[in-house]
C-alpha cells in the first residue's frame, strides 16, 4: 500500500492542461519522508488565483536497516541513500533515490523495469474514459497511450537543460543528470538512471463506486470533450488493494516501476467538482513491506483555461 505521496493540486480553470509529466519526484526521489501533514496544505493565494496544494504521509511498517536489506537484496527497485546539510537550517537530512550513486565516478547506469498500466474508468453518470481509444476530437495526433509511450518520459530524445545539451535521454533520466552535471558529465554519456524495459499491458477497467465520481463538460472553458473526477482515496484504494494485486501474474511487484496512465481523469477529495477545489492530476507513492513504488497520472486534452 502506498504510505508517502506528493500531490500537485488546483483549481480549476487556471492553466491548460496538457501531457501530464508525472513529478520528477516520483522517480528519482523516493522521499522517505518523517514529516506529517493535513490532508491538504497551501500556499496563501488571493481569491481566485491559483493554488498549490500538496500532501505528505509518512512511509510507515518499514524500518530504514529494511530498506537497506532490501535494497541489497535486489527485492525492491534499485535505491541510493544521500546525506545533505541544509544550508537553510543548519540540520543534516537524508533521503534515497532511484538509480546508483553519481558519486562513484559518474558512470553508473540503472535500468528499472517498468509497466505502463492504461486503465479505462467508467462512471455511473455514463462518462467513458479510455486511454487506448481513437479520440479524433480531442486526441488527433494519436491515441493517449500511444502519446505516452512515445513522449520523452518513455522514448529518449537529445534534451538540453540550462543551456546545457545534458545528451540523449528519457525526460526523468535528463533531469536526474543534470542535477549532478558536475558529477556525471567528465564521463559523458554512461550514468543514467531509466525507465526499461517497458512493457504495456492489456487495458485495465475500474467501475466507479455511486457517488465517488463524476463526468463534466469543458465547453465553458473553451475544451472538448468531458473529464471526469474521482474520489481520491477510492482511486488509491482501487489501485493498491485490487489493480496492484491483480496483476501480480503479469509480473507487477516491488522490483519494477508500474505507471498506471489515465485519460480525462483527475482526483479530488471528498465533495470535490471540476469547478470546486479541484484537481489532482497524479501522484506516486513507496509502500512498506515490500517496499513497493507506483504513479499514477493522467493525460488531459482539453484546454482548460479562463
């Protein structure tokens, strides 16, 4: 069961919505967090402007010698531990990272196999949503999933960041170079930490419960088509407790990187609508036990904008 999460949060119409990127976060920081939170926190904001909202759970019923076993043990997703003095407070930190060390020498690269997971929701109100469906209105250039199997969180292009050309790489893995280019760059082109091999599963359905979803049209907003919201925590209860295990067969556990796609689906909290406190649009998380990680994000299409 997933214990820790970062969740990016608005209201809506404040931007438009596009391929979500899921936060690089969810990759390369498996944040093994001690810090607790209210459901939802924000930043102040004026009314009617956007806003930021996040949560943060503790990973719990996994000691930090068992993380480490299991890392050893290569029962769980390859992880690195860092150690960092804050030079806001003065305090030591440490956190673990998908991938190896960028320390030994820079020329370390880490494969972590991954599952894309296109999950079809259906609502009760008769909202549809499926990733692998033509959707020549709102999806012209292909499919979603097939956007997302080809987009740079999954295919690797030559991505330069800072002005830096940081070399042919999956989005996530770019980032994770660029964030130690002092370390990694004097051995060119051989640290990485990526997502593969990569294996698509057959389309998966979840039936909404009454009264934990809905579907809303965006032609006030200028969009096409309907998107629909879900009840947050019977999303996540959906995945962890009856997808997760479901698929266990197909070869989905604690040593590969599920990635369970959306389309038109957000999240939100209990009493939650499209045009009230609303939406999450992904998030990731790292369980105890088995030390098992996951995301979950979506592709939105509409434009949602003022």
């Amino acid at each position: 069961m997933h214990e820790q999460r970062a969740i990016a949060k608005s209201n809506p119409p404040t931007l438009p919505w596009k391929l979500v990127a899921w936060s690089v976060v969810l990759f390369v920081n498996v944040g093994l967090c001690a810090l607790s939170s209210p459901l939802f926190a924000q930043d102040t904001a004026a009314p009617g402007s956007p806003q930021a909202l996040y949560k943060v759970v503790p990973l719990t019923g996994v000691s930090d010698a068992a993380i480490g076993a299991s890392v050893a043990a290569s029962t769980t997703i390859p992880m690195w531990r860092y150690n960092i003095t804050s030079s806001r407070d003065g305090k030591p930190y440490t956190g673990v990272m998908v991938g190896r060390s960028p320390f030994f020498h820079g020329a370390r690269t880490t494969n972590v196999p991954t599952f894309i997971i296109p999950l079809k929701v259906h609502m009760t109100d008769g909202g549809v949503f499926d990733p692998s469906a033509t959707d020549s209105t709102c999806s012209p250039a292909g499919t979603p999933l097939s956007l997302f199997q080809n987009s740079p969180i999954i295919t690797p292009v030559d991505i330069s960041m800072g002005g830096i050309d940081i070399g042919v790489a999956q989005y996530v893995d770019a980032y994770q170079r660029a964030s130690f280019w002092s370390d990694v760059s004097a051995t060119g082109t051989r640290y990485h930490a990526a997502l593969g091999p990569v294996t698509t599963l057959a389309l998966q359905t979840f039936n909404v419960p009454a009264g934990k979803g809905a579907t809303y049209t965006t032609s006030q907003y200028g969009g096409c088509g309907h998107i629909g919201v879900v009840d947050f925590t019977t999303m996540d209860n959906y995945v962890t407790g009856t997808l997760m295990p479901a698929l266990a067969g197909s070869g989905v556990g604690p040593t590969n990187f599920p990635i369970i796609l959306l389309y038109n689906v957000v999240m939100g909290a209990p009493g939650d609508s499209l045009n009230s406190n609303c939406c999450v649009l992904g998030y990731h998380g790292a369980g105890g036990g088995k030390i098992e990680t996951s995301g979950n994000g979506s592709i939105i299409r509409p434009p949602l904008a003022r």
